[in-house]
C-alpha cells in the first residue's frame, strides 16, 4: 500500500513521510481514525515507506523486495492484529490470516460488519483474546528477518478488554526497532493505560470533495452522481463504496412505491410488497433499509427549512420535497425509528416477510392515521 492509493488525507501523510524523514518514528503510534476515513491503509502506507529500500521523497517506491511483499501482506516483519470471531479458546488472529489477506486486500477500507460477513461470524462477538495477546509478544520477541523495523499493526484495539494490559510492559519497553501502530474508532472504548503509552496520530473524516473525485475518477461516475453519494456517506469511504454498487439497483423506485402505498393504506399491495421483499436478499433488503434512512433524513431538511442543502437528483428532490409536505418531524423521526429497528432485525436474521409487513403496517399507522408509536415503543418479534 502505497501513500499515493489513499483518498485524501494529505496533511496526514505529509506528517507522517516528515517523521520518518527526521529520524522521528515514535514505536507506538494510535490513528484515531473514524470508520472509512482510511487510517487502516494509512497505518500500513506507514510501515512500508518506513520498510521500503529505495524510498522516494513522498512515498514508498512500490517494487523493491519489501514493497512487492508488503503489497500482498506477506512480509516477514509485518504482523497484523485485529477483532476475530473465535471458534475454540486458543484461536488467534493467526486462525483467519488468510481471510484477512483476502479481505483487507479487496477493500482497505473495511468495516467490522464487511469483516464479520467475510469470515461467516454469524452472531458471535469480535473479540482480540489473550492468546492473541501471547501470540503477539511471542511474535515481537523475534529478531527483525529483512526490514529494520518489525511492525505489528493492530486494527481496532477497542476490542482488546482487560486483556490489553498483557501488552504493556512491552508497548511501553519494545525489543530495538519494534513499531506498533494501532487504528482505532473510537477513543473512549480503548484502555487508558494503552493510551498513555501511544503518540496519537488524528485522521480526519474524508471531505465531501476526496470522495467525489475518488469515485469520478475510480469508479467512473458522474459528477453529480458522485457528488450525491459523498453527501449521502457523510466522509465514509465505505459507505460510499455500499453506495456506489446501489446505483445499479431501484431503491428510491421500490423505497417511494413502499411509502406511497402505505400512505394510501392500500392493503393488498403492501402485503404484495412485503412478499417480494422477502426475496431481495438480506443485504438487499439491508440495503433498501439504509437507504430509506438517507431518504428521511433529508425529507428532515426541507422540513427544517434547509431544501437548498438536500443534495439528490432531480427526481429524488422532487419527491423528497412533495412528500415532505405530508410529514411532520415527529412523524419523520417515527417513520426513521422503524427503519432503523428493521435494520438491526434483519441482521440478526429475522423473518422478512414477517418483518416488512409489521414496519408497513407501522408506516400506515404514522402516514394514514397519524398515530405515533408510544414513546420506548413495542416490542416486535419477528421470528
């Protein structure tokens, strides 16, 4: 991975290329990187500017030895840790390496969730396990094999638990030449006693503008395409990326039948409806959900009195703006709320037909008869 592959980020990859060239590589660094802003691919563009054998002004140069390894994650001195789904107490991230080649390699920017799909985790929690800890002190106990630095890149150490504080004396005192990089979501959830020992590095969310020109210029876009889908993914290159492989698929067509014959209470149609969703396909209808959402939010907009912010095509505008018209915030929030439920529902493989059914007859109930949901809601089952 190279720093000229990431989308945006400059000020960031300026930084760091400026503190290897300065002799200043601190041995343990956290990115504080929200979700697809990229500072998983930054934190191994790091390790192989730092490895690299025939280093450039601003990047590694991407066919030496290290560089041709590291591009396939097979470099003897990079070691990687992150959240896995364990099947039997001593498995380690070792257990999923080469998923994890496979996904990392396919999309730099993944999520948790792409993460959980690839290894088929089904309902069980990502976790980074003491034996995983063992494995890494076991792993950076061992003398450098090609690369002046030996590299243990850690994604998601909010994950570690109490089980983090194994690694301590050995982020605090590492063997000579050792760099531990950890890409983090969210700085609340990750020990402070990690945290004390780490220089943080801030990865900014991507801007509206990185995304639209990554996706003209990789993904072949229109302007105005790409521009709605960077508004709508909000600095989340994932997101984008989910987004970008809908455009081929009828969401705002099947999403305002959905809502226009909910609000006409037409019955017969929506249990119609709710049988053919059932046979979308969980991602989908998970999918469909998402951007529903989207939808609603921006339905939120022209009711705040905020419509030259809406950015959607002629045709999604115009709906946007005429079925506004119909809704209240309160409602708006209802409609999101049952949207957002059905999500979760889904994931957790609930019955489809069941489920599409229920949120239809919940969208009559708000649309048509104007009844909002109490307050802590009902609870739905779905099974």
């Amino acid at each position: 991975m190279q720093f000229s592959e990431i989308v945006g980020q400059h000020a960031v990859k300026q930084h760091l290329i400026q503190s290897v060239l300065e002799n200043r590589v601190s041995h343990a660094q956290l990115f504080l990187s929200p979700e697809g802003s990229g500072g998983l691919p930054l934190a191994l563009a790091y390790a192989q500017f730092i490895s690299c054998q025939n280093r450039l002004p601003d990047d590694s140069c991407g066919e030496c030895s290290s560089c041709r390894k590291y591009k396939k994650l097979i470099h003897p001195d990079l070691h990687f840790s992150y959240p896995f789904f364990a099947k039997h107490k001593d498995d380690t991230s070792l257990s999923f390496i080469e998923e994890w080649r496979e996904a990392f390699l396919s999309n730099p920017y993944l999520s948790l969730d792409e993460w959980r799909s690839q290894v088929e985790a089904e309902n069980k929690q990502a976790n980074i396990n003491i034996a995983e800890c063992h494995q890494i002190i076991k792993k950076l106990s061992m003398k450098q094999f090609e690369a002046e630095y030996k590299v243990l890149i850690m994604w998601l150490p909010e994950y570690l638990d109490k089980a983090g504080n194994t690694l301590l004396k050995l982020i605090e005192e590492p063997p000579h030449k050792t760099l531990f990089l950890l890409v983090a979501q969210n700085q609340d959830q990750i020990l402070n006693t990690i945290l004390s020992r780490t220089q943080l590095v801030k990865v900014q969310r991507l801007s509206d503008k990185d995304i639209t020109e990554y996706l003209v210029e990789k993904k072949g876009f229109s302007e105005e395409q790409a521009a709605r889908i960077a508004y709508l993914s909000e600095g989340n290159l994932q997101t984008a990326l989910t987004l970008s492989a809908e455009e081929g698929n009828n969401n705002f067509g099947v999403f305002s039948d959905w809502l226009r014959m909910c609000f006409s209470n037409k019955g017969m149609q929506v249990i119609d409806f709710a049988e053919n969703a059932a046979r979308f396909g969980r991602e989908n209808q998970k999918n469909l959900l998402k951007y529903g959402i989207k939808l609603l939010r921006e339905s939120m907009m022209v009711l705040s009195g905020a419509e030259h912010l809406v950015h959607l095509p002629g045709n999604e505008k115009e709906f946007v703006v005429n079925f506004s018209a119909t809704l209240t915030m309160a409602k708006a929030e209802s409609i999101i709320n049952e949207l957002e439920k059905a999500h979760y529902h889904i994931e957790r493989n609930a019955n489809p037909k069941i489920l599409f059914l229920d949120v239809s007859l919940q969208f009559i109930k708000i649309l048509k008869f104007n009844t909002l949901p109490l307050v802590g809601g009902t609870q739905h089952i779905y099974n």
